[in-house]
C-alpha cells in the first residue's frame, strides 16, 4: 500500500476532528464540516484526490450506517416507545411515501426528467437521516420533551426500509420494464419490514445472552457487541429483510436488557459511531466535485426549499395530528427534516444500475443533503429554544463504571465533578436530597480521596463518586448539578412555586390556593387533565393552562402524571 495513500487520509482525519469544535462555535453541523473537507480534498479541491469507486463507497457507507444506527439504538430507551413508537412509524411509512410523491413533482418540474427518474429522486430523498438526527440532537446539549425527542429518534431509525423499497422498486421498474416490477415491490417492502423487524429482536437478544454468558477482558465487551451487530445486519440483509432496521432494533434490545458492562459499551461505541459518520461523510465528499454541483443550484434549491417548507411540514401536518402533538412540537418535528447520509447512499443504486441520468440524480441527492444540513441544522437548536421545547435536565456523570459483580445488580460508580453557582458555597453531604438505593462512595479533592462522613463539605472542584442505577440518573444527576441554567429553565421558572401530586383533585387545589376552575368537574384529579389534554401520552414538560393557573408536568410514571408543578401566573407560559 502507498503511504502517501495512508497519510492522507489520516491527516484527512486529524483536519476533520481538529475543524470540529468549530462548527459548535459557529452554529454548523459537525457533519457538514467533515463533507466539506472531503470535498477539499477532492479533485476539485487543493487534494486533487480522484476517486470514483461507487461500489466500494456503498460498501463502506451500508458499513457506516450500521455501526450509526446500532449507537443510536443502544441509546434509545424502551419507554419512550408509549410516546413516540406509533407516530414515529406512521411518519415513516405513509410520511416516507407522500414526502416521495410530493418531491417527485416538484423534481419533474426543474428537471424535466421522466416521471419514473423524477419519482427515484423523490424516494432517494424521502428518508430522514439517523445520522444527522442523533448526532445533533445528542451533540448540541438539547433536552428536548420526550415526545418530540422519541418521535425524531424512532423515526429517523425506522423509515430507511420504506425509502430503500420504494428506490429498488423504481431500479427495477426503470431497468428491466418488468410488468410485474411493482408486485415484486410491494413483496420486497413486505420482506423488508417483516423480516428486518423479528430479526433485529431475535437478534438483540442473541447478543445480550452472548455477551452475559462470556467472561472476556473488559475491551472485548464493545467489540464482541459491534462484531454481533454487523453480523445481524448483514444476515438480515442476506435473506432479504432490512439490515438497517434489523441492526437499529438489536440497538434497542441490547440497550435496554441489563449487559455486562454496558457504560463501557456506550463508552467505545460514542467514538466508533463517530469515526464512522467521520469517514462516511469524508468519502461521499470525495464522490462529489464542486463543478458537478453548480449547474444544478438553480433547481435543486426550488427542490430543496420546497421540501423543507411545504412538503415536510404538510407531511408531518396530515400524519400526526391524530397523535396528540401541539402546534409548536408539530413545527419542530417539520423543520427536523434532516437529509444525510442515507439519500447520497440511495443515489449510488441508480449509478451500480447503470440507469440514463444516474449522475443527475446522485448529485440531486447530494445537493439536497448540503442544503438540509445548512438550513436545517444550523438553525435547529436555536428553533428547539424559541419555541420551548427544552425541559430542565440534570447533571450528566462524568465517567461511568460498571461493577461486574452478580451482588451490585445494575450499579455502577459514576463520578460527578461540583461545579457552577449551586456549590460555591460549601454544602454537608448529610444535607444532599439524594436518591434512594444510592450512595456516596468517596469524595476526590486535591488528588486526595476523603472519607463520606455526613458532615464532610463538598464545594466547587469536588469530585463525588456514587454508587447507584441508570434509573435514577435523572434524579441523582439533578441532586449534584451546579450548572446555570437558562433563565427560562430554572426550575421555580420553568415548574412553578408549587409542588402537587397527579392524583390530587382540582377541588382540593381550589380550596387550598383559594381559585376556581369553571366548566371542570372537582372530581377530576390533575394526572387526568394531562391525560384528556395529551390524549393519554403525558410527558415531562407539558402544561395545561386552568384559568388562572398553569400546571406543568414535573414528573411521569408510564403514562401516568405523578408530580405536577403549578405557577400562578399563566401570562409568563408562551
């Protein structure tokens, strides 16, 4: 092998990484610097890098959406699926197929192709991206509403197979002119979710019973996890079912079953979804010169822009208002259209198939990928905060470490630094709210472990180390937070002055703050005015405005409102 070859690409490497904290700074996805240096790279670029090899771009890109996908299963927990399974799978079946139809008009249109090339454009680009969503949405610190979060997550996992079906079908369709071509089709659709969907459970538990039963070096853990997961992808793949909604699933299982050291897991498979969005968007870059793009400005932004501004947000309008969603969640789960990797991978099919047009198409795709990362995901977080959506979050560990021993059940040691407003003034552990089955394992300062006496103070630059389960991260990570908050996301600003339990009665709140609720019966308990008002899917940060009041959801049991935070004035809620 050349090592000229290796170098570049490692300072290839190295350029993106090193770029990246800047587009945190600027407000860009990370994900559109690394296609960026690709394209520098390229041949029209300073690198004059010629490279053209589509069949080993496909290979290496199903290979990176796997490990993408498998990361952000592993991190999707199983109870935001009340919330957010049914519309997430509505929006990625029927969503994916009118957004598909009504791009292809608009693609016939500017392009003045035939209608079948015009409907392969409209597929290719029907997808939702995984990796755009899940890195943004985890990257930028947003703590969006569980609904909207779930929504975006399970839907950006699941709709490639109906995407990936509708563009073979249209190959097929273009190629061969087989009259048959749309029965297969719809066989092929059927293959692709009935058995990607059985197969990537079965398969998940196959790799959480393998990994439990295995005593190996503590290394070997993301390893064996990551190899099983390819192998699940690539099986399913095999017997026609959909490797990447098989490998999501295995994702979601391995996630959410108790492994032996799952923190460590997450821990390695962070930086291989990384380095493989890193290298996926460095090759594609490669795939695409600058010159090849700019005939196409004209008409791929009347595309790109009417898919951003109407075709998605009438998608999501006619799909979801069944399922409970406000105004305002419903304009961000539009805007969250992001385009990634996915539509560039489906445009390299036409060009394997040898299909007229092929060229047009990928860099269609690719067009529209650059735009949605511009537009989109520079102007999500900002979006997600001008129209409410965050919820006060707590304090995330600094490092978590899994106590493989069968008597420590799920805890683990996790390590929490003190810092920001709430500890500059000195605090005994013995006065810390902290969870129950928790406890204080030690206490760092000054390279110096100290014994967790009850009257030992903790202050800023402290280092607790804990002993306690992921489930009551939230609550454990609230209790040591010292971070300043957004204004509108302290929490007397965000819940109220007052703390009520869900099944307290609206006539026992009047008689205690001394307020009235016309029209609503004193019977009526306050977890049922969330459950009317979100039609049985409450989550963390919903409000119901009675009057006089506003009463926000503090705290969700399943589908049930346990805490509910009550603020006097309701003019302050927008």
């Amino acid at each position: 092998m050349d090592p000229t070859f290796t170098l570049i690409g490692a300072l290839m490497l190295v350029f993106s990484i090193v770029l990246s904290p800047l587009s945190s700074r600027v407000g860009m996805p990370v994900l559109l610097v690394f296609l960026a240096v690709g394209m520098m790279m390229g041949e029209d670029g300073p690198g004059g890098i010629e490279f053209d090899n589509f069949e080993l771009a496909f290979l290496i890109a199903n290979l990176a959406l796997g490990v993408i996908l498998l990361d952000g299963g592993m991190r999707t927990r199983v109870d935001t699926f009340r919330v957010g399974l049914r519309p997430a799978l509505v929006l990625a079946t029927v969503g994916v197929a009118l957004t598909a139809g009504g791009a292809a008009i608009v693609a016939w249109w500017v392009f003045d192709l035939h209608w079948l090339m015009a409907l392969l454009i409209g597929a290719i680009i029907s997808s939702t991206d995984a990796a755009a969503v899940f890195s943004l949405l985890q990257g930028r610190g947003l703590h969006l509403n569980e609904r909207v979060s779930a929504t975006l997550e399970i839907e950006s996992g699941s709709n490639d197979p109906m995407a990936i079906f509708l563009t073979l079908m249209l190959v097929t369709l273009i190629s061969e002119h087989q009259d048959g071509a749309l029965a297969s089709g719809l066989l092929m659709l059927v293959q692709q979710f009935g058995i990607g969907a059985p197969a990537g459970i079965l398969g998940g538990f196959a790799i959480v019973a393998l990994t439990n039963r295995m005593r190996l070096t503590p290394a070997l853990y993301p390893l064996l996890v990551g190899a099983a997961g390819i192998a699940v992808f690539s099986a399913t793949n095999a017997i026609g079912g959909s490797g990447f909604l098989a490998i999501y699933l295995s994702g979601v299982v391995v996630g959410n079953r108790h492994v032996r050291m799952m923190p460590m897991i997450l821990q390695v498979h962070d930086g291989l979804a990384w380095l493989a969005q890193l290298c996926l968007f460095l090759m594609l870059g490669l795939l695409v010169n600058p010159s090849d793009l700019v005939p196409l400005a004209g008409a791929g932004l009347i595309l790109a822009f009417t898919l951003i501004f109407v075709i998605r947000p009438a998608t999501v309008l006619l799909t979801l208002w069944p399922f409970g969603f406000n105004r305002r969640e419903l304009g961000f789960i539009s805007w969250v259209g992001l385009r990634g990797a996915v539509p560039i991978v489906l445009a390299l099919f036409p060009i394997i198939a040898g299909l007229p047009d092929a060229q047009l198409v990928f860099h269609a795709a690719f067009f529209i990928v650059l735009v949605s990362l511009v537009v989109q995901g520079t102007t999500m977080a900002p979006l997600a905060r001008m129209l409410k959506l965050e919820v006060p979050a707590g304090e995330d560990p600094y490092r978590r470490l899994p106590l493989d021993a069968p008597a420590a059940g799920d805890h683990e040691l996790m390590l929490f630094p003190l810092r920001g407003q709430n500890w500059e003034s000195p605090k005994m552990l013995g006065q810390l709210r902290l969870p129950d089955n928790t406890a204080v394992a030690g206490v760092f300062r000054d390279r110096q472990c100290l014994q967790p006496t009850t009257d030992l103070e903790v202050s800023t630059g402290d280092v607790v180390a804990m002993f306690a389960t992921p489930a009551v991260l939230p609550e454990l990570g609230k209790a040591l937070s010292g971070r300043q908050a957004p204004k509108h996301l302290a929490e007397r600003a965000f819940f109220g002055d007052f703390v009520l339990n869900g099944d307290a009665l609206l006539g026992d709140v009047e008689q205690v703050y001394g307020i009235e609720f016309d029209g609503l019966s004193p019977d009526l308990s306050l977890a049922e005015c969330f459950a009317k008002r979100t039609k049985g899917h409450p989550v963390v940060g919903d409000k119901v405005t009675l009057g006089p009041v506003t009463l926000v959801a503090r705290a969700t049991n399943a589908d049930q409102v346990t805490k509910v935070g009550l603020k006097m004035d309701a003019s302050q809620n927008g």
